[in-house]
C-alpha cells in the first residue's frame, strides 16, 4: 500500500552502481537520521550484507556565521561565485581545507584567502616546471618529499584529516622554495617534485586551477549587455553578434531568456 518514499530509491540507484555494500557513503549532517537509517535498513534486510563500511557525515556550511537560506539572502551559487571572480576550484579548497566533522563558516573573506593559498601552490608547480638546473638530485629535496609523503598519508588515514595534509604540502612548499631560492634545486629534483604534486592531488584534485589574469568588470559587462539588446531591438544583428563576441573575449558567456539576458563567466 501507498508508495515508496525518497529513502528507497537511494538504496536502488547506488546499489545498481556500486554494489550491494558500499565502501563508502557521504552525505549531509542532517541525512543521519531517518534517511541513512532507514537506506541501512531497507538494504540489508534486503540483501542480509553490510550496506556501507564508512559513512562520512558533512557538518552544514553556515554563511557568515548563519544557516544558508534563500529567503536571506545569504544563498550562493557556483555561478555567483564565479561572477565575484572565484573559480570553483577555489571553493573546492575551501571546502577541503576545512575538516568535514567541522562547522564550516563561509565568509568571502575566507575564500580570498583560499584562493592565495591555491594561487601559492600553482606559482610553485609553475616554478618547478621552469626548473633547468643540470645537476645531481639533492639528498635534502628527496628527505622533504618523503617525509611530506609520510604526513601527508598519516592525515588522510587518520579521519580525513586533509587540512592537516594540506598543512604538510604547503610546508614543503616553504622548504623547496628555500632550497630553489638559493639555486640549488635541480631539474630532477623538481621533475620529482611534480611528480609527488600530481600523486597527491589524484585525491585533492586541485592542480587544474588556472587563476584569471584578466578581471571582470561587472558593470562592463552589464553596459555591454544593454547595447546588445538595444542593437537587437533595432534588428541591428551584426553589431549584437559583434559585441556578443567581445563578451566572450573578456570570459563571458551569455544566454537570452524570454525576460532578460542572462550572464556567466566561462
Ligand atoms: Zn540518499
């Protein structure tokens, strides 16, 4: 009688995918209960296995120290936050660099410094790719990066501590930078380096971020906008494509809607 309700299908979608037991199943703090509960239930009186091995609970965001809401106001999109000119890979830092089982507290001013953070550590990946110097590899780069390797895996194991494990990556950031600064960094110790970047973020995923060298200039871009629907008004096509296409040239795609045009950073 009656229908399945929202927990069922859960259950159905992920065991069609990854199985009847699950290693491991995330979700909001608020899922605890009756939604994960009632996903154990239903699954294992199903299947009589274990459903999931570790289940990983976000604690909610707040927004300047509030609860999210529309009705406040204080609501983010990821394409809000690209038109203030952070890229989502910036969010993701700012996510990951704080830990799960934590209150999370989004401020603009936090994800300004998220972004030097991750703009930091693309300098130094940009640094090492630069790095020509012929020699032998040296004994102190090679204990840095094992060392960090250590830590760096101590972290995650403990709890998916990944502030504690960023932590170490900008530490050794700090060391090779000092050893680079005084030129004795070489090539083979900065191919190493990468190499050690690249294994760390197959579970950051980070390294993709490209900071934008030019800014968006909002109100550009909204004037820009008027004189292309006043173009279209006046059926004057060419000059609306033309300056469709300088939008695009500054990273600004466009979208015509029935009301208004809307806009989003490429
Ligand atoms: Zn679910």
């Amino acid at each position: 009688r009656g229908y399945p309700g929202w927990h069922i299908e859960c259950s159905a979608m992920s065991m069609k995918y990854l199985g009847e037991t699950l290693d491991i199943h995330t979700g909001g703090e608020d899922h605890l209960f009756p939604h994960h509960e009632d996903e154990i239930a239903q699954s294992e009186g199903a299947t009589g296995k274990p459903f999931v091995n570790f289940w990983v609970h976000k604690k909610h965001i707040l927004v300047n120290g509030e609860k999210m809401a529309k009705s406040k106001g204080n609501f983010y999109t990821i394409p809000d936050l690209e038109k203030r000119e952070y890229a989502p890979l910036v969010y993701r830092f700012f996510i990951l660099s704080n830990h799960y089982r934590s209150q999370t507290n989004f401020t603009f001013e936090k994800m300004d410094e998220a972004k030097n953070q991750l703009n930091r550590l693309i300098e130094f990946k940009e640094r090492l790719e630069k790095i020509t110097k012929d020699k032998d590899e040296s004994e102190d780069v090679k204990k840095v990066l094992k060392e960090t390797h250590k830590n760096f895996e101590k972290y995650i194991n403990d709890d998916l501590n990944i502030p504690k494990a960023l932590d170490e990556i900008f530490e050794m950031i700090k060391k090779i930078n000092k050893i680079a600064d005084a030129d004795n960094l070489t090539k083979k110790d900065s191919q190493k380096a990468l190499n050690f970047l690249k294994k760390f973020d197959e579970v950051l995923a980070i390294l993709d971020y490209k900071p934008r060298k030019t800014k968006i200039d909002e109100n550009e871009v909204k004037k820009l906008i008027a004189e292309r629907n006043k173009a279209r008004k006046e059926k004057n096509f060419k000059q609306a494509d033309e300056i469709r296409q300088k939008l695009l040239d500054m990273g600004i795609e466009i979208k015509d809607t029935d009301k208004d045009t809307e806009w989003k950073v490429k």
